[in-house]
C-alpha cells in the first residue's frame, strides 16, 4: 500500500491523525502542529481553530484528508 489508498475526510479520522491537504498536499501532523499559523505540537485536527487554513495553500480545512495509517 502506498499511503495513498486509505483517504477519509476530516470528520472520521483519529484524533492523532495525520492529515494531508487535498490542494497541494502538504500534510498537518498533530504532533508538529502548524509552526506557521502558530499551533503547538499536539494540537489534534480536530481542535484546530475553525478558520484555520492550509498555511501553503489557503485551502480550508475541508479540503484535509486523513491519511492511512
């Protein structure tokens, strides 16, 4: 499997998720956070802030796919 079979919107993903953006692919790890939008480390996808945005892109949070495991 490549990591690229398993996709799922952000709704049904674990909370420890790793998420991907579905414009630019550009990944959001809970445990890096987000250095460019200021989000700590361990911030879930979950509890990102509802006007959060892809920080290559801009695509909204929508757009994130979870990735396989």
């Amino acid at each position: 499997m490549s990591g690229f079979e398993n996709f799922g919107p952000p709704e049904v993903a674990e909370p420890d998720a790793r998420m991907e953006c579905g414009v630019c692919w550009r990944p959001y790890d809970p445990a890096e956070g987000d250095s460019v939008r200021q989000i700590a480390p361990g911030t879930p996808f979950s509890a990102l802030p509802e006007n959060w945005r892809c920080p290559t892109c801009d695509a909204p949070r929508e757009r994130f796919l979870a990735l396989s495991p």
